[in-house]
C-alpha cells in the first residue's frame, strides 16, 4: 500500500514538473517584431539575393538594414527601408559583391521606435559561393584531362601539370616533378587577363613570352565551365602541320587544388633565368 501511494506521488511530481517545464518553455517563446521569410540564403557573386521582412504590432517605426562579414560591420553599407502606413510587409534585394565571399555574410534587419529605441533585429545570413575572378585565385588548377581534335591527348606527364592565377594578374607555371613536355621550360610565364568581369568570366587569356623573344604571346580561352573546383577552357590550335585542320579543337580541363608550398615554379630551374622580357602583370 505504501509503495503504491510512493508510486503515485512520483507520477504526480513527474507530471507537474513536466507542466511546469512547459509553461517555461512557452513563456520564452516571444514572436519577433521584426520577422524575415529566411534566416539563410546563398548565391555566388553577381546573384541578387532576396527576402521579405514583416513587422508585427506598430511599435517599429524605423527599419533599418546594416551588413557585416565576420561580425565586422561593413561601414559604407547602411540601408533604410521606408515604412508606409498600413503596410507590414516590405520586399529586400541585394547583389553579392566581390569581397563578400570572404567571411561569413550577415544582413541585419534594425527595428527602432519613434523615439530611435531598438525593438527587435532579425539576421539574415547568406552563404557566397565563390565564382569569377575571386574563384580563379582561390585555387591552383591542375591538368585533368586534354582533348585535342577529339582524341585524349593527356599523357600521364602531363598530370601534375599545375597553374596559379595570382590576384594581381601574375600567371605561375610549375610543371610538376614529371618534368616539361612540350618545351614549357622554353618559355618565361608572364601574365593572365579576363574578358569579362570579376563575376562572370568569358575568356582567359595567358600571356607569356617565348624563348629570348621581346614580345609576348597571347593564347585565348573560352571558360566553358568555372565553378566550383571545375575550370573547362576551350581554344583551337594550327595543327595543320601534323595534318590536323589549322583551327582544331583543344578543350582543357583543370581542377582546384588547394594552394601549397609544394608549388614550385619553373621546377627545378632558377626562375631568375626566366626574365627575358618586359613583364607588366594588369597591363595587358
């Protein structure tokens, strides 16, 4: 019997603190004022990215958009929506800007009241996929595969065959261990430019300059594909000389490789010996 009664208290203490915890939990369950249609979104540079913001009651008589990356506030960037009366639902556009894939991007919706009190702030965090300019330099690329005219021209050579696009538009070569094949080691690697914008990529053109000449050679790509760890670059090539047509095909595809002390330059050459001709990198 006493064991009973014991058993029965303890189901009464568990219910109520169940209850109890409850009511604790509704009681912080406190409805945003300020109340976005997300709180994460993503796209890559050039993207507009878009959300809705509601305002509940009519304590915000200010709404005010502020941006950081990092935590780090972004200070030319500072946007008041205006409120209408009888409104409560305002639409928020924004394009992804280069430098905003560096951080952790955060736009941070500011309600105040008619006296400049903060009511209530709700954040939306967009997620930057790097594209562009920005994803070129992010990485080294490394030969993948080579098709010329149709056929596999990739040699197992050739696959540690790897370039670096600098930031400042400096072009580095390293031929990887395996040695050059094509005289690459003939040639003084200058430069790259885009056709395009920081963006949107079209074209990739590689500056360098042959061997002792004074003036550079320019070779043209089309950027098929950028994304991602994918960089797919198209030209054609004279080959008539093997009996090829004088505009063949030649499709390039590399991989993003993340950037190492292992990169080495002119491998196994002094790339001081490499400066024949007038480099200007951003120049051409």
């Amino acid at each position: 019997m006493i064991n009973s009664i014991v058993r029965l208290l303890s189901l009464v203490g568990l219910g109520l603190a169940t209850f109890l915890a409850c009511e604790e939990d509704s009681s912080i369950a406190i409805e945003s004022k300020v109340a976005l249609d997300k709180t994460t979104t993503s796209g890559k540079i050039g993207d507009v990215i878009t959300a809705n913001v509601t305002l509940k009651g009519s304590d915000v008589q200010k709404l005010v958009v502020t941006k950081s990356i990092n935590g780090v506030p972004a200070p030319d960037f500072s946007v008041e929506i205006p409120l209408t009366a009888g409104n409560d639902s305002y639409p928020f556009s924004q394009m992804i800007l280069a430098g905003d894939e560096e951080g952790t991007l955060v736009y941070t919706f500011s309600g105040f009241n008619g006296s400049g009190a903060l009511i209530d702030a709700s954040d939306l965090a967009v997620s930057v996929r790097l594209s562009g300019v920005p994803l070129l330099t992010r990485y080294d690329w490394r030969l993948a595969q080579q098709i010329t005219g149709g056929d596999n021209t990739l040699t197992d050579a050739m696959r540690d065959n790897v370039y670096r696009l600098n930031a400042d538009y400096s072009w580095q070569y390293d031929w990887g261990a395996s040695g050059p094949t094509n005289f690459e080691d003939l040639n003084q690697y200058c430069a790259w430019k885009i056709i395009g914008n920081e963006s949107q990529v079209d074209s990739i053109y590689l500056i360098k300059f042959g061997f002792l000449a004074a003036t550079p050679t320019l070779e043209g790509y089309k950027v098929t594909k950028l994304e991602g760890e994918d960089l797919w670059l198209e030209t054609t090539m004279d080959l008539s000389w093997l009996g090829l047509s004088a505009e063949t095909p030649v499709i390039e595809k590399y991989i993003g490789i993340a950037k190492s002390s292992d990169f080495t330059p002119y491998r196994g050459a002094n790339p001081a010996d490499y400066s024949w001709g007038n480099c200007t990198p951003g120049a051409y």
